[in-house]
C-alpha cells in the first residue's frame, strides 16, 4: 500500500509546485507594472 501511494504523494506535491510558481511569476509581473 505504501509503495503505491507515494507516486500519488508526489504527483500532488510536483502540482503544488506548479501552481505556486505560477502565483509567483503573476505576483512579480504585478508589481513590475506599478
């Protein structure tokens, strides 16, 4: 059970990386226009 959840584990974490780098590329375009 464990060996098959962790892909998922790290799948979810790659996402939140994403996402994360996503909100900090549009907070830096944000603050570079003001």
């Amino acid at each position: 059970m464990v060996g098959s959840t962790l892909p998922v584990v790290f799948a979810a974490k790659v996402m939140d990386m994403r996402k994360l780098a996503r909100r900090n590329k549009e907070g830096r375009s944000r603050t570079e226009r003001e």
